[in-house]
C-alpha cells in the first residue's frame, strides 16, 4: 500500500493554513492565536492517531511537554508550538531554517498593534 501523505503550511491574509494529506487539514486564524513559541529539541511523545513515518509525523499526538496536541512536522527538527483557541498545534518544516522562517513571520503577525 501507498500512502501519500504530507502536509504544506502556507500565509494567508488573516490565517495560517496547514494543508494536509493523510490526515486533517488545519485554519489557525491570527486573531486566535494566544502564544508561540520556539521549541530546540521537542520532544514528540506518541500519536494517538495520525501518520509517522521515520520522517513525517501528523495528525493527534500526546507528550508530557505538550499535552494533547496536533502535530505536523518532520523529525529531528525544531519547532513552533501555537497556542490557539485553547488547542496547542505544534509545526517543524523540512529543516530548521525553513521553521525559523515560520517561527519569525508568525511573531510579525501576532505582534503588530491593532490599527
């Protein structure tokens, strides 16, 4: 069996879009958005239902560091946890520079003075 799975994070005007294959796809409006934060070394615990890989990781987790949470992301990367509506949603892209560059535009976002 094939399974095609991945997900893509992308910008859009007032939300963050996580579009996934394999598992649920993800809206995080900015206005939503309660905290982030940049995490070295996470440490993913299990997934309670989802897809892994021994590269990919998405779908529902669980961890001591995190608590219930959704999880897209790659392993051995660092990553975002947002919190976001009560819910914890926690991202690493493909390498660390490319989750610095979300981390980074994400504090621009949530950190502008309401006009």
């Amino acid at each position: 069996m094939i399974v095609w799975a991945g997900f893509d994070v992308r910008f859009e005007p007032d939300a963050l879009q996580i579009d996934a294959r394999s598992v649920p796809s993800q809206t995080i409006p900015f206005e939503s958005i309660e905290s982030i934060e940049w995490i070295e070394d996470p440490d993913y615990g299990s997934k309670t239902f989802g897809y892994d890989d021994m590269n990919k990781m998405m779908g529902d987790f669980s961890s001591k560091e995190f608590g219930q949470y959704t999880l897209y992301g790659y392993s051995g990367q660092p990553a975002v946890k947002i919190i976001h509506d009560k819910q914890v949603t926690v991202i690493s892209e493909k390498d660390s520079e490319e989750t610095s560059k979300l981390y980074e535009k994400l504090l621009e976002i949530i950190d502008q003075p309401d006009s």
